[in-house]
C-alpha cells in the first residue's frame, strides 16, 4: 500500500502528464500553414493514394475512414469507402464521414481545393512531397498528427538509412545516361526537378532530359536517338512491362537497345512518394550497375586482344 505522504507527488505527476497529453498538436504543411489540433487525429480522409500509402507507413492506417480511388496499397486501402477521385471528389461524401483530418495533396488536388475543404470546419494537411527528402518528412508529420510517432519516426529513420546507404554505394560510381520513358504515345519523360531524376541521380545516372522545362514534358524519338541514351527506363500503368518497351529495339544505333538496356520498374514504386520509392531505387540503381558491368567487361575484352 503506498504511503499517504507520496499521494500529493502521485497526485502532481498525473496532472502534469493529462497537461502534456492536453497539449495541441501543430504542425506546419506543405504550404507554410500550421495545422493545429486538440488531440491526435482519429478519423482521417485523404485525396491521394500517395497519402493513403504515407498514412499506413506512418502507423496511422487504422484511423483512415476514406480514400480516393486507386488507393490500392497496402491490401487493407482496398477496403477504405471512397469519395472520388483525386481530381474529381465528393464533398458531400467526405463530411459524411465526419473527419477531423483531412491530407489533400496540393498540385494533384489544387489548391482551390483547400478552400473548399476549409469551408467544412475540418482541418486540412497539404501534402505535396517532391524530394526524396520530403517522404521521410511527410510520414513523421501524418505520425504526428495522428499521434503515431513511434512507428512514422521507425519507418522515417529506415527510408532515409535505405536512400544514405544507396548514395553511398553509387552516386560516385561511372554515371549512366538514362531515358525515362512514363508513356510512348504521346512520348513522355522527366526533367531535373522532377523525383524519379532525383533517384536517377541517387544511382549516379544522368537524366538526358534534365535540361528541359517542363516537369514532365512530351519529347519525340528523334530527340531521344541525338541523345542517344545507354539505359531506357518504363513505367507504364501496371506492374507489368509494357510492350511498347521493346519498340525501341528498331533503332540499333541507340545504345540502350544494342546492349538491351531496355528496363522496367514498377510505376508505383518510382512515381509514388512513397515509403516504396526505396524499392524502386534499389531496383533503379542495379539496372545502371549491370551496365556499368556490361561496359567494364566488353572494355576488358577490348584491351586483352
């Protein structure tokens, strides 16, 4: 039985800890603004499926109450209602889920969206993770918000060891030029700005399409043959290869096709930022090293001749 006289000390410490539990959580977006709640967030919507994967990663999963369509991963977002799409949602659908958090993805979104959202008197998170950097940030702050710490500070510290030790292993390595193929007709690549070029150069290749404008611009084939890529890299919109791949075996000049450097990664594991982008970057970053390979062993044969 514990004595009397430790009552008033018991009495102070759990006051001081309901005052901290009582505490508001804030945290700043995206967008510069601070996101404020009482107590962490139990019944969460999010409009991206990028969002629905962060909120998982970030052991926050179980407080999702609604998603937008092609929310597919893990297994279990299969299951969330949906209210839309992440360009065409339902604000009746959302406020009848009655959230006290909402994670809106800025440019997928718009941000017009945000004041549409606003007007329900629920709080908004803005995402809008565009390097690799950004995704580790991301999960901590959902972790946060949803007063999962524990399991986004684990998941986050494990993303950025994945992407440090990557970096290590090949940024310095003999850089590769790479073509990023999203779609063939209308042919489609990456700038510099873009995330998947930020894993390219993770692996220590070179974007030939680095230098132009546009985030994600239309390019023809002739200018694909001038710059004359040693790897092609596809997408697609499954986890299958596409064939259109292959199509590139027409032109034997292009050093990509003449040493079948004609490779596929799935989209979602480059094209989300996601906790997945570290699969698509080691998967990214052994492509370019068995070309680097292939180049080391052809240059040997050369020389013992």
């Amino acid at each position: 039985m514990m004595p009397k006289r430790l009552y008033p000390c018991s009495l102070l410490l759990l006051l001081l800890s309901a005052a901290a539990t009582a505490q508001p959580l804030s945290v700043e977006d995206f967008a510069g603004r601070f996101v404020t709640l009482a107590t962490p967030a139990q019944r969460i919507v999010a409009l991206a499926p990028h969002s629905v994967e962060n909120l998982y990663s970030a052991g926050a999963g179980d407080k999702l109450v609604g998603a937008v369509s092609f929310s597919n991963f893990p297994a279990a977002a299969r299951q969330l209602p949906e209210v839309g799409s992440y360009n065409a949602y339902s604000l009746e659908a959302i406020a009848s889920l009655q959230p006290d958090l909402i994670v809106m993805w800025g440019s997928g979104n718009g941000m017009q969206t945000l004041e549409k959202l606003e007007l329900l008197g629920i709080p908004v998170f803005v995402s809008e993770p565009r390097e690799l950097e950004d995704i580790p940030r991301v999960i901590r702050q959902l972790g946060q918000l949803a007063g999962s710490t524990q399991t986004s500070e684990a998941e986050a510290r494990r993303i950025e060891a994945g992407l440090q030790a990557l970096h290590n292993n090949f940024n310095a390595r003999p850089a590769v030029t790479v073509f990023y193929e999203i779609w063939n007709q209308p042919l489609q690549t990456i700038n510099g700005d873009h995330l998947i070029s930020q894993v390219i150069e993770l692996c220590g290749g070179r974007n030939i399409f680095a230098d132009v404008s546009t985030l994600a611009p239309r390019v023809n084939i002739e200018a694909v043959l001038a710059r004359a890529p040693q790897v092609i890299i596809a997408s697609g919109m499954s986890e299958a290869r596409p064939e259109w791949l292959d199509d590139w075996r027409r032109y034997p000049s292009l050093p990509a096709a003449r040493n079948d450097a004609l490779f596929f990664i799935d989209p979602d594991q480059l094209q989300r930022p996601t906790a997945r982008v570290l699969l698509g970057a080691r998967t990214l970053c052994e492509q370019l090293q068995s070309v680097r390979d292939m180049n080391a062993n052809t240059t040997g044969k050369r020389s013992s001749h």
